[in-house]
C-alpha cells in the first residue's frame, strides 16, 4: 500500500438511494420490545455495520419504529429484500405486510444522557424527565435502558424529582374529566392476598350517590388484582366511552385500566420493576398518583396494609410512604388520606378470582359465613369516603355503610354495575384438581407468610385460570392439631397444579408455635 | 359455587409427568441473549403461566440452560411438542435437533437479592460479589438485571467490593500459567482514534527478549481495536494451545482475546455497558485487571490519555483512576506502573485498521513518512517496559527501544510473530469510495474530537470492514485555508459511506480557529 497524499475533493457516491424493504409480519410474541428481523444478506443495509448501535429505526411512511434487530439465515423466515416484524412491532406499525419501510441505525434516545447522569448522581429537572417519560412512553428504551432509568432513581429521587416524575407521566397519557365536583376513589398498595375490598367498597359508596369510577391492574406476579377478580362476574376489558357510560347509569364502575390509556408509561415501567422485584417508594407513589390524577380523582384514600411479609413493613416506612403520598397529593390538588391496614395476613378466605368473588359476595349479600375480617375492613374503607361527603354528619359514616349493606343496597348497586360493563369473557369453573395442606403438629397459627401464599396461588394458576388459587381455613391465632387443613389448593390443569404443591411442600407459608402457651 | 369446607387430604394428580419437546433450531441471532421459542398450543407447559416468570430453564439430559421465552403461532416456526432454540441457545446447548428437553419456570439467579441490596445501598461482601459474577458467567442474568448490576454499582463501588469483583471475574474464566519469571504487558484505556502502539511495542520488547503475551479486544463501538488490525497482517482468532506455542517461540504474541476465555463475566458486562453509555472507572479497572491477572502478567504499564474528548478528561481524574490500579496490582502482587499521556487528537494518520497498519509498518520499517507522534509514544512505552529487565542500567530503556526499531529487530520480530500466528483470514483493500473532507476557512486547528472521529470511521464501515475509516491530514496546531483536505473518508460500501459522509458534514470534528494570531 502506498502513501495516501491529499487529492481535493472526490466524489464516488454522493447520495446513496437505500433500497426499501418489505413489511413480512413474524409471528413471535416479544412481550413489549419491538423486534425486527433481516437477512443476513441484505442488500438493504450490512448488518454487520449495526452490530455497535443497539436499536435500528424503521421509517414507513410518515411512521417512525425504534426496534432491536436480529439476524438470521433463513430467507424462509425473512428474504434479503424483507424486514421481518414480530407481533408487538408489526401491531405498533399497523400496515399490511409488503408495505415498504426504510431502515437505518438509531442512536439511542438523547434523554439516555439524562440517565447517565443521574447515575452519576445529579438532580434531573423537570424537563430533563419530562423528555425521559416521552422517550419510554414512544417505545424508544430498550429494556435495558428501561431498568437503568429504575435503577438510578431507585436510590434517590429528590421531591421535586417525583413531583416532575408524576406529572410528566400524566401528560404521557389520557386525562379523564368529569362534569362532577367531587370524585372518589380508594387505592391499596397491595401484596395481601385476598384483600378484594374495591369490590364491596365501590358499591357501598356509589349507593350513597358519590361518583367512583374505579380503574384497576390486573395481576403479574400475584394471583389476582381486582379487574381479575371483576371478570369473573362482567366484561372489565372496556374503553373510556363505554366506561363513561357505566359511571353516567351506575355512579361508579370496576374496570381494567389497561385500556383506558392513563399513564401508560407506568405500566411500561412496572413491567420491568416486576422482573427486577424493585419496588421502591417514590416509583410506586409517582405510578399510583399518576393514574388517579389522570382518571380525574379528587378524594384519594390510601390503604397501606402493614405487615412483615407485606410490601410495608413497619409503621415507620409507612409514614414515610404517607408522607409522599401527602405531597403529591398536595401539589396536585388532590385530597390524600392515608391509612394503615392489618397486614400480618390474608383477608377473607379466597386467594384467586372465583375464590375471591365468592368472598365478596358473601359479604354483599349478608350470609352467615362471609368473611368478618374482609366485611369489617371494607365498612371501614367505605366509612371513609362517605365522610368526604358534605352532607352527611361527622362521624356517622360508619353507620351509612353499614346501612347501604345491610339493606341490600351495595349488592344491588353492584348488580346494576355488572348489567352496565356486561357479560364476562367466560364463565369461570373451580379448579377439579385439589388437594389439602394441613399442619404438622399441634400449636397455634404464629404467623402468614402473605408472599409465600401468593406464589403458590399464582403457581396453581391465577389470575389466568380464574378458579385456580388458594381456600385458607386456619388464620393467625388459632389452634390446629396435626392433620388439620391449613388451606386447600385449587387448580386445573397439571402443570401449575404439580409447581404449587411441591412450592406448598417445600414451604407452606404458615408458622406454627408449639410452646405452651401460659394459661 | 356453595361453601368450601375443609375434607381432608385430596390427591388428584400428585406427580405430573411433563411431556418432552423435542429441540429444533431457529436461525435468530440474538446476540448473547439466550432464546427460546415455544408454541402457544403447546402441550408441555401453559405459556400464559411464565408472564409472571422472566425466564425458563431447560434440561437436556444433565445440560441445563437459562432462556428468554418468546411465543409463537406459527407451527411452521415451532411445532407444539417442538422446543424452538435461537442461534446462540442452540450453540450453547450443543445438542443435535430433536433431543428431548424439558422446560420449567426458572426463577431469577438468587444472586439478584444482592444486587437489590445494592440498589438499596448496602455494600457487598465478597461472597456476594462471586455469586453475581458466577450466575453473570453462566448466563443466568438478562440484559435487564446485567444493566440493573452495572447501575447499581456504578455510583459507589468500595475497594473491597472492586477487589472481590476482580478477583471473582478472575476466578470464573481461565488463568494462563507461564515459565518465566516475568511476563510483562501494556495496556491503554482506549478511546484515541489510530492508537495502535502495541502492534510497535510488542515486537521492541520482545526482541530485546521480554515476553509479552499480548491479548486484544475486537472494537464493538469504535473503529478499531489492536486485535482488528493486527488481522489485516496474521491469524488473531486463536485457541490457548496455539497462543502459547507463538508465545514459545517468538516471546510475544498480538491476538483477539475471545478465544482464550480470560475473564468472560468481562465480556457480558462490556456488551451491556456499551448499549448503556456507561464507562465508570472502578468497573473499566476490574475489567482491565481480571484480564491481565487472569493472562499472568507481573508486571503493567497502563496507558491513560488525557483530553477533552478522551475517556479521562482531567489530570484529577487520570489520578483517581491510577490509584484504583495501584490499588488492585499491589493486592494481586503485579507491578502496574501507570502513565499518562496526550489524548488530545488521533495518533498517527490512519483510523481503521489497514490504514493503521500503514501507520505501523512505516514506523517499523523506519520510513521518513512514520507519523512521528506514534514513533515517539511506542518508543516511549517500550522504553518503560524495558526498564522493568534486572539486567537494563537504569535509564537506558528509551536508547535500548531506539536501537531495537532502528536495527530492524522490531520489524523482523513482527514477521516472526506473523509467521507463527499464521496468514489472516482475507486479504484486505482499501475503500475504493473515497472523499476528502475540507477546511471551510482559514484559521489554526485548535482542537479534534476523538470521539466524533471515531464514530465517522466507524460509520464508514471500521472495522468489519478492513479498509474504512480515516486518514488525517491536519492535527492540533497546523494552518488551513479554505478548501484544504483535513481528512479522507474511505468505505467499500454505499449505506456506510453514506452515513459516514452524512456525518461529517453535519459536524465533522475539528475546530478552526480563525482569531487573527499575535506574532
């Protein structure tokens, strides 16, 4: 090779057209990434060119796509003048196959440097997360980038942080209005299984006549979240028209959020928190506050339930969780109350959808056998909010909710809830396979491990197979003999049945002391 | 549904077989990332299950892998009783297609409670730090939970922890053994574009008789690194084996490390850390140092640039960083000796690894066009080496290194060096599309960005492909009118050529001050 002298300006290949490729759906489900796929012969670009970006951006018309890219040899799968989509990128792009799309390397979102340097330990102002909120809600953070933004909030987020933090969620998303001055909604933190008390308390409220247009998660890692538990008796899979339409008739409505679009970079955030089991406070604070503020919520109450195998576990942490709770509240100009629950375990008898329904009915409908604890916990709750009412006397709010149950009124607002979301998807049947877990030995119940419970519920199959879960017999402080049955597993298909027994064997979740207890 | 009361001990199905699937290939490359795909019918598990569960495990005879699971409907993908492995699951499993494999939820490596309780603040002991690097090496982390490690750690490492992660990250690879009572190394931190001093400094050292088992790294986002053109001129891609025999006969080798299995939690880290941006010292020296402890070398010398757009930006943090290797050498009983040097601008005139080897062979064959930047850094370099031989009167080194390259024993070393490595894969030639990037005005060049140059010759096609990148014509301090070439661009192909082009001209990396000079 020679030397290579300065020779003025050449031009070999000024413009360089790209030749566009074919849309060719692929059908792998991704979860939430978007994934697109080329040949390892493209003409279109050189894949080996892209191996230092991470994310390449796919232009189609006038739509834009960020996706990680993956190679292959199989011109079966995708040919060398095609760009393979999987499920969630094809769905996002929303045009036929053989739709021609141009392809080129994405450098990574410019907010990642704001990232970066709250690693390093800045403060971020409002803007900085603003275009961070914008970024993760466009689907331009891989999950990677997804669990650094976690990560480096997780140990410090200043006030104004999450203050910025909420309300750049809120504007991500819809933001619903109600010709009502006052809007009512409970919130609990969850992690106690069973504890279905929106299902009881939003019926007793709406009887009364306040609006609570309640919008709730479905399960991930645990075995039900009310909109689980709410499709076993109406549709809960509606849109912000028809919900709107249920809260006109009803007052109220207990429906799945997920398609009601508010704050939707929270459940992208959560997604990753969940794989990660990272569940720091100011994250939780800012993803609960945005949603009731974007649902339009004036009157928040807050349940913490405290307990040592709940997500808070003494009085101190949840002083400080009030206290966010306080703040954003404040700034926002939503009235917060907070108030901490019995967590040490399980509420009702119920852990799983069709166990939990039962649960609750039997409370609205006054039987013999319903669960005092979940019946006297939801009175307490929906005590509550009625004090938000103006018109009704201090103090007697306590009496009201027992009134609108006792009477049958809560039951019927319920009914009339149903009648207005609809039929559910399917009817639910109990799990046929079923078996007892029962004590070793004589003593008295010391303690419910709440997180064990929810996992071999959830291994047995809920919230997916709405009559898989747990039935619970013995609850802290009662005395079993060996063989007695501490709780029955429910499930339906061998799989998950065979998980949640030999979970159940390995570590039942309950503690039993046999020491003699001083008359 | 009536009242469930408790029966007694039920068994419906207490142990459930669970069919086999049998393992066929899918051509996905999918980078380091394992995964699997399975039919959404299939028999053997319920998909809707694992939502809750990040991975699975897969059991193949006494083989058990960790997985990413993605879905399918596609039968002609992944059949139902078929088990579908992308391209580097299938490599790493190494099993013929139709073995029979079983599949179950994996939960997460157990290893993620610490790096939780290094979100939280905690500081890890170092049986907590091997347990991360351990489940790291054996690919039990995703992409997600390595970036949550590499934040979590990436604000506050303390000495023990950097100790406890070099030494694990040592201990899960493979540790050379060497004969000889010194193997001497150098090592430069990156980010100079045309710094290729090694490819000098080896053959000085070694044919003033010092060995120096020289391993590099492929560049992933820069141009080149010593390994990519050390394979313009010989075989870098070689086992342990080979390596020493090379080593045996010629004191030095210049090969790609990647075959040698040095410290691979190392490699994993490096690849999520480049997606990330994230570039902190305590992890660049415990990646560096389990290398070199990993290769036996007793004694180092660490190169650190120093310049605006160089990794080490200030003298300050040159300091921090040297006392982090003084700290891990003196624990691991290897002599590092640390320099800094000009990181101001590019070394030499060729960026990208045929025009660098240009550079380096001018340099060795005494040539009056040798950039004379690198001829004097290598014979620097070599010069400290050398004062590391008993045998040298102090202060002779610099003397020693110029007669070494001025006799011709250097360059005679490198042949014999070629020689034993063997041919390189492929005859490389230069970009034929070709474009020289002018001066707009008069003025002194006051600056250059390494950084934006090394992304322009990266874009070009460096160092995939051998004849791309830069030649600079212009440094620090030289005068240009308008119109006159700063540097050349060179490509093979059109999309590269064109990205890069695009590149510069959008801001193309040097600074011209025009201010009138004082004379």
């Amino acid at each position: 090779m020679g030397k290579i002298a300065p020779t003025g300006i050449l031009t070999s290949a000024d413009e360089v057209g790209r030749p566009p490729l074919k849309i060719r759906f692929v059908n792998l489900d991704t979860g939430r990434e978007n994934i697109a796929v080329i040949s390892r012969r493209s003409q279109a670009l050189r894949p080996d060119v892209f191996c230092g970006f991470s994310r390449i951006q796919i232009q189609c018309g006038d739509k834009l796509l960020l996706a990680t890219l993956l190679i292959t040899d199989d011109e079966s799968l995708v040919g060398t003048n095609e760009l393979g989509l999987a499920t969630p990128a094809f769905r996002r792009m929303n045009e036929p196959e053989n739709t021609l799309a141009t392809v080129s390397p994405a450098p990574p979102p410019k907010s990642l440097d704001f990232v970066r340097s709250k690693i390093q330990g800045d403060i971020l102002d409002a803007v900085e997360i603003a275009a961070i909120v914008d970024d993760l809600t466009n689907h331009r953070y891989s999950e990677l980038e997804i669990a650094a933004f976690l990560v480096a909030t997780a140990r410090l987020m200043t006030a104004s942080e999450l203050l910025a933090l909420t309300s750049s969620m809120v504007d991500a998303g819809t933001r619903l209005h109600w010709q009502k001055p006052m809007i009512v909604d409970k919130h609990c933190i969850g992690g106690i299984p069973g504890n279905r008390t929106s299902m009881i308390v939003v019926p007793i409220v709406a009887a009364h006549g306040l609006t609570m247009p309640k919008t709730s998660s479905r399960a991930i890692t645990s075995p039900a979240g009310t909109a689980d538990t709410m499709e076993v008796l109406a549709k809960v899979d509606i849109d912000t028209d028809h919900m709107k339409r249920v809260v006109d008739k009803c007052g109220a409505c207990l429906i799945w959020g997920g398609h009601v679009n508010l704050s939707p970079a929270d459940d992208i955030l959560i997604s990753v928190e969940r794989v990660l089991g990272l569940d720091t406070i100011e994250q939780m604070v800012a993803s609960i506050m945005s949603k009731k503020i974007a649902a339009g919520v004036t009157h928040l109450l807050v349940d913490i339930p405290v307990g040592s195998s709940s997500k808070v576990r003494t009085p101190t942490e949840a002083l400080r969780l009030r206290k966010l709770f306080e703040l954003v509240g404040d700034h926002f100009g939503i009235a917060v109350e907070v108030v901490t629950t019995e967590g040490r375990q399980p509420i009702g008898h119920g852990v799983g959808p069709l166990l939990e329904v039962h649960d609750v009915m039997s409370v609205l409908e006054n039987r013999p056998d319903a669960p005092q604890d979940l019946r006297e916990k939801s009175l307490n709750l929906a005590a509550r909010l009625l004090e938000y009412d103006p018109a009704l006397r201090g103090g007697t709010g306590y009496a009201r909710a027992l009134e609108l149950l006792e009477s049958g009124a809560a039951l019927r607002k319920l009914q009339s809830i149903i009648a207005a979301q609809g039929e559910p998807p399917y009817a639910a049947s109990l799990g046929h396979l079923q078996r007892d877990i029962v004590a070793s030995k004589h003593g008295i119940v010391s303690n419910i491990d709440c997180l064990r419970i929810n996992r071999i519920a959830h291994m047995a199959g809920a919230p997916i197979d709405k009559g898989a879960g747990i039935q619970i017999f013995k609850k802290i402080g009662e005395h079993v003999s060996p063989g007695d049955p501490l709780y029955r597993i429910f499930a339906s298909e061998a799989s998950g049945y065979d998980l949640a027994l030999r979970a159940s064997f390995e570590q039942n979740g309950f503690s039993i002391d046999d020491r003699p207890e001083p008359q």
